[in-house]
C-alpha cells in the first residue's frame, strides 16, 4: 500500500464533496470520475470496493452538460470517505503531519515504518522498526560480526573519544561526543523498551517525530569513517 497515492485519492474525494456542498448538481462528468477514483483505490488496496461505486443515472442537461442527481453520489461518497479516514486513518491530522513524513530521506526507514504510521494505532511499533534501522545501520556500518544489541553494540563501535571510536562520526571532538551520547540515549530511551514491553503511549505524531529524528542519525552513521 503506497500511502502517498492513498493520500491522493482522498483528496480527490474531498474535492468532490467540497464541489457538491456548493452544487446544486452534479455533471456525469464528476460521477464518472469519482467512480474512476474508487476503482483506483479498489485496486491500490486489493479490495473489493464496487459498493461505494454510484450509479447516479442521468437526469438531463445543464447548459451543455450532462447532469444527473447528487444525491445518489453524495451518500456514496460520504461512505467512501468515512472509510478511509476510519480505516487507514486518513483526514486533516494525516495531511498535516505529511510534510514530516515526505522529509524522510531513508528508503528503508520509510519502507519499514509507513504502513505502521497509516494504522489504527499501536504505534510503539514504529519506534521499534525505527530503532532497528539504525541499530542495524550501526552494525552494518561498523562491520561489527559480534551481533551485539542496543547499548551494547553502541558502547563497542562508537566512542565519545573520536580515537578510541571505530565509527567516525564527526571529525569534530565535541560532535562525536554528542553523537555518541545522542545514539546511545536512542537505544537506551527507545529501543530497548519498544523491543522488551508493548505500550500505547505514543501517539502518531511523537512516533513520526522519533522517525524523522531517527533518519538524521541514520545519515550520520552513513557518512561516518571506519577506522579498520
């Protein structure tokens, strides 16, 4: 499921509903193509959704166009709508925070978290995918085969000390050291609990921002040097 497509169809259907509540009418034109989105959404999210689709009929013309009753699109527009935003979370919450979300670089951060952040809620999920990533990048990066965790696996290949660090990460003394306390406290703060207890108190938003916080660092750990 690509959320941002799934973004694109919803506000297609509140653009129909905000041209119907200042119509009096609705041309075949616009049935039409709220039948095309549904059709899009049917096959974006491998779901049978002929049922939202109208069958508002033609009923005549208006100046040159072909018009038919609202009414009959209005009903199955508000269902489609409301079951986007109840199901996949979708509405004026999720648009906003999408700027956040579209500022992410990391392809894997993204592929691994998006459909968490879409979801009804359990969203200390997100946390525990985003952690990983960067708990994975660190391993990778360093070419640690001692398949240390969290702390841990911090402590070995990151140092405050930039001589004693495997890891690179600033050429700059007072930046290592900030880096290093930075990744450390993530894995203390954030991954450990998210691996160990489930919990629901974040919210979407503190996971999004823990995600795109995360995503700073993983860029960090990429461009670091490692010292052989």
């Amino acid at each position: 499921m690509d959320i941002k497509k799934l973004k694109g169809f919803y506000g297609r259907l509140k653009g129909i509903q905000n041209l119907l509540t200042v119509e009096n009418f609705a041309t075949v034109d616009i049935r039409n193509d709220y039948n095309s989105i549904i059709k899009g959404l049917s096959e974006e999210l491998d779901e049978d959704l002929e049922y939202l689709k109208s069958n508002a009929q033609k009923t005549g013309k208006y100046f040159d166009k072909d018009v038919c009753q609202p009414l009959y699109i209005k009903e199955k527009l508000t269902q489609a709508i409301n079951y986007l935003e109840y199901t996949y979370n979708l509405g004026k919450q999720i648009i906003e925070i999408g700027s956040i979300y579209n500022s992410i670089k990391d392809e894997e951060l993204k592929v691994r978290c998006t459909d968490l952040l879409s979801a009804p809620g359990n969203f200390d999920r997100v946390i525990n995918q985003a952690t990983q990533v960067l708990e994975d990048r660190v391993r990778k990066r360093s070419e640690d085969d001692d398949k240390l965790t969290g702390v841990k696996l911090v402590n070995k290949v990151i140092s405050s000390d930039i001589n004693k660090s495997k890891l690179e990460l600033s050429s700059s003394k007072e930046e290592q050291e900030g880096f290093f306390h930075i990744i450390r406290g993530v894995m203390s703060a954030y991954r450990n609990p998210t691996h160990h207890v489930i919990t629901d108190k974040y919210s979407r938003e503190e996971a999004l921002i823990v995600c795109a916080f995360i995503d700073l660092l993983l860029e960090v750990v990429d461009n670091a040097k490692v010292k052989k």
